[in-house]
C-alpha cells in the first residue's frame, strides 16, 4: 500500500492529532512489527520530505485531513513504501490528483482494468497507462522508469 496510509495509521489508531518522533517509530517498529526502528526513521524522513508530515517542537502532525485515507482492514505496509521512484505509484498519485479521488479508488480502476478488460493478462503499469490516457494525464516522463520496472519484473 501507500506511504500515506502508512503514516496515517499510527495518528488514526490512537486517535492523536500529533505524535513524538518515539512515539512514531514506537508504534512502527514495535507495537506493529511492520518494520526496524531504522526503517521506521527513514519513513519518517521520507514523509517529512514528500509533505505528508511537519515537525512543529518536536511533535509530527499530519499535514492533510487523516479522514481522506482509508486503512483496509489487516492492513501492512510493504517494502514498497520505501522505494523512491516507484513510477506506479507516482502515476496513481497523479491520477487521483487530477482527479480528486483517493488512490485506492484509482487501484481499484486499475484492477477492474485489469480483471475486466484483459482478464487478468495485463500488468498494472500497462493498466495505469491506460487510465492515464483515458484522463489526459501526461505520463511520458515515466515511461523509462516503466520500461524498467516491466524488465524487473
């Protein structure tokens, strides 16, 4: 999943408007097991840079409303949400800002894309194109980070 349902977790679990960094890498690394306490640090380096959070005194807070994200239900974070250019995720969050929806909205496009249209005989990144196309979302800048993923996977 997302970065930012990632950081939203920890706020909405304990109902908290802000979090001590400990608190944070607390919840991250040791109440969740979702990662080390160094991973759960450079998330939290890596929110601060991308704007999903603000250190004020110490103290993070969210810098959107926590109510926008949804957290599935058993979710975990995967190794994914520490990747820098991950060109997937980069056009589903050009997507759901072009179109003023959450990105699980525009995964769950993506897979009926997938599922519907192709009977699940297309990649994800083919898929997100697609829709990049059908909303007039340029993706040219990412379509060697693309050819690359595709050729890893």
């Amino acid at each position: 999943m997302t970065l930012r349902t990632t950081i939203v977790a920890p706020f909405r679990h304990t109902r908290k408007t802000g979090m001590r960094k400990n608190e944070l890498v607390y919840y991250f690394a040791l109440d969740r097991k979702w990662m080390s306490t160094e991973q759960a640090n450079q998330l939290l380096r890596r929110a601060e840079e991308d704007g999903l959070v603000r250190q004020d005194n110490g103290t993070y807070s969210l810098t959107f409303d926590s109510a926008e994200v949804t957290i599935p239900i058993g979710f975990k974070p995967t190794s994914a949400i520490f990747e820098r250019n991950d060109p997937t995720q980069e056009l589903i969050g050009r997507i759901a800002k072009v179109r003023n929806v959450d990105e699980t909205e525009i995964v769950a496009e993506m897979n009926r894309v997938i599922k519907d249209g192709f009977d699940t005989h297309l990649l994800p990144p083919a898929a997100l194109i697609l829709l990049a196309k059908k909303y007039n979302i340029p993706f040219e800048d990412l379509r060697d980070s693309f050819r690359q993923a595709i050729k890893k996977a």
